[in-house]
C-alpha cells in the first residue's frame, strides 16, 4: 500500500521519502491487489496472479483474496510480469541499482539474466524454515543477488553458517520513526484505558498478530500466559488481544474471560497499545530468527517492554532486563508477569530502557543512511561501472528501484 497500513511497508515507505527528501530518484514497482492513489509516490502497479489452493487458516473469509498472492506459487507465477514491468521502467529511468525488498522464491534465479549489468540487492528479514528445502530454494532465491541485506545479525550468522561469502551479506537492521512512535503521556495512557474499560492500576499486556512470523500457535501461547496470570493474580491484571482486520474470527472469543479481551479492529488495538505496560509477543518456531517485527519496533519506542521467547535475533531487541524479558514457555512468562506487578521500579527501568534500545538500534535515519552507503558502493564497483554515471559518495547516493 502506498501509505501506512500494516507491516513492513511502513518501513520502506519511510526509506521512500527519506530518499526523495534528500533529492535522490527513484521508482517503485509494487505488486498490488488493489488499484489505490498512488499518495504521491512514482509507483508503478503491478497486479499480482492469484492462486487459491486452500483456506489460508490465518485469513478470515472475507479478506481470503488477499491469501491467494501470499504463497510461493502466485509469487512465482507472477515474476515474470514483474520483470516485464522493471525492463519497462529500467528503459526511461536507467536506475543506478535495482533492490528488491520482497523475496519472490527460486525463480528469482532468473533475474540476472533479465539485468545482466545492473547491481541489485535484495532484503532478508527473516529466516523460518518451514519446509522442505529450504537453504536449497533460499541460495536459488538469492543467487542474482551481488548483496544480501539481513534484518538481523543472526540472521547474518545463519547466513555464515550456509556459506554465503561474506562480502556478498550487508547486516542493515531496519527501523521506524522514532518521533513518529514515542511514549504516551500520562492523559494519553488513562485516556486509553478508560475508553477501554481498564482499572488504573492493573498491569496490562497487550498482544497482537498474526504479525511477522507468528502463527495460531503463538497466539494460543499467550492465552496460555494469560490464563495462569489470571489465575494467580485476578483483578489486578488485564490481557488484551488485538487482531487485524483480515485475522480476526469469532472463534477467538472463546478465550475470552474477565481480565483477557478479544479485539479485531485497528481503533481498539490502537488504544490497547496506549494503555499497556507490557507487550506479550511469543514466538514458538525456535527455527527461524526474529527481524524483529516492526510492531516489536514501535513498542520499544512507545516506552512498551517486549515479553517474548528466547529464539535466535530476539536478543538484539529484547534485551534482557533493559529492554524486555526473554522466557521459554508460557509458566516462565506468567512468573515473570506476576514479578513485574509487584515490581514498579522493575517496570520503570524496562520502560526506559525500551525507548532507549528503539533510539540506539531501531531508527528509520540509520537505515537510510546504511543504505544509501550500500546502493553507493554498489554503484561504483565492477558491474556499476559498467552503467557509468558521476560517482557518488554516501551523502550523495544514487538513484534506486
């Protein structure tokens, strides 16, 4: 969507107008669903080939058109129009380099072939290998690629691990506006609770999904905390579960009960995440990393701690005891939770230390202009110099798409 919604396009819109605020070119091919106002950004559309196999059991019926283009099938079948639209738009804008901020699977193989002298790279927000073959299609996907810019360092080390040659994987944590997302006041915080029905005092958690790797799964694991804090603690805690639109079913609200809430829509968790103390986000594939997710991203810079489980990346976010608390199962969690409400001074300092690790490690200028560095370097090298243009420096990054 060419303007905030969801997800990781709010970081790469973000990176656009940093671009164009900085004077730099650029084109955008999207794949989208959906024929929407181009919000002022050189977008060129491109309408993916959906594929229905079966229900995708995160999707609610009424939005199950969008799960026909999230699988590998649809992407694959849908590249070459994407190629087609590049070729198209490489022809009157002669980009410096071309980046690629989705993986489109193995197919993607061809793509060298399709720009043989152009330099392109392509992000690597998370590993989860969740199938059969996984590093063997991962290597194909990234094979056209000259870099490969992983969200996270373990995902980087993973990548070590599996042989890529290092000069070929750039490490580039992404980010979010940190004056964008910044801690609620005070007003803003009982605003939000009262409006939600909440006790002053209670120590509130918040969860949402399905955000980036997490499953139903992971949702059962935090009504699973939930259940054994409300057990233990009663009044003095509230849960609040907020899913997006195109997630949200009736069946959720059977786990409902005083203290844990279910919500599915965008205004509710909007204020639950004004009111909480606490941001519960399990994730249960012990697999995959964490990129972290965005949503991970604006807590933190909110003043919100992050309680998650302790998978591979997860660290680099939440740091244990500044930032949030790292568990292995939901018992473990639901300790943690009870020591928090009788721990203010604890809660404080986490806090604080969430903003901080958000400023220190999570902003959107960093990003930028960690790529602007790499699109430059890559600009000048070997295959850059054979598409000759003045050469730049980091201050003065080339055109990209």
């Amino acid at each position: 969507m060419p303007f905030r919604h969801a997800g990781d396009k709010n970081f790469w819109l973000d990176i656009f107008r940093g671009l164009k605020r900085l004077g730099h070119e650029l084109r955008i091919v999207s794949v989208m669903v959906e024929d929407v106002p181009d919000d002022g950004l050189p977008i060129h559309r491109v309408p993916p080939i959906p594929i229905h196999f079966r229900p995708d059991q995160r999707m609610n019926v009424t939005h199950n058109h969008l799960a026909g283009t999230n699988n590998y099938v649809s992407k694959t079948i849908s590249l070459p129009r994407l190629i087609r639209a590049v070729r198209r738009v490489r022809s009157e804008f002669r980009p410096d380099v071309i980046h690629f901020v989705e993986n489109y699977g193995p197919a993607m193989l061809a793509l060298r072939a399709a720009f043989p002298r152009i330099p392109m790279s392509i992000s690597a927000p998370t590993y989860q290998p969740n199938r059969p073959l996984y590093d063997l299609f991962l290597e194909a996907s990234f094979a056209s690629f000259d870099t490969i810019v992983p969200f996270s360092d373990a995902y980087q080390r993973r990548l070590m691990e599996l042989r890529y040659r290092p000069d070929r994987v750039r490490m580039i944590r992404w980010g979010i506006d940190t004056e964008r997302f910044s801690p609620p006041t005070g007003v803003q915080r009982e605003a939000a609770r009262k409006e939600l029905g909440l006790s002053a005092d209670a120590l509130v958690s918040f969860w949402t999904g399905f955000i980036q790797q997490t499953t139903e799964d992971d949702f059962l694991a935090a009504v699973k905390t939930a259940n054994l804090v409300l057990d233990r603690g009663g009044s003095k805690f509230a849960f609040l579960f907020c899913l997006k639109p195109e997630h949200f079913k009736e069946s959720f609200r059977a786990s409902e009960r005083p203290g844990l809430r279910v919500f599915g829509s965008a205004e509710a968790f909007h204020a639950a995440r004004l009111a909480a103390d606490v941001f519960l986000s399990p994730i249960q594939d012990a697999r995959s990393t964490a990129a972290p997710p965005l949503a991970w991203l604006e807590a933190l810079a909110m003043g919100i701690p992050i309680l998650t489980t302790n998978i591979p990346g997860s660290e680099e976010a939440v740091v244990d005891g500044v930032s949030g608390l790292r568990v292995r199962s939901p018992e473990a969690a639901s300790e943690r939770l009870l020591e928090l409400a009788s721990n203010g001074g604890q809660l404080q300092r986490l806090r604080e230390g969430a903003r901080q690790v958000a400023v220190d490690r999570y902003s959107v200028d960093r990003s930028l202009a960690e790529y602007l560095e790499l699109w430059s370097g890559l600009a000048n090298g070997p295959r850059g110099r054979a598409h000759p243009r003045k050469s730049v420096n980091p201050s003065d990054a080339p055109d990209a798409q």
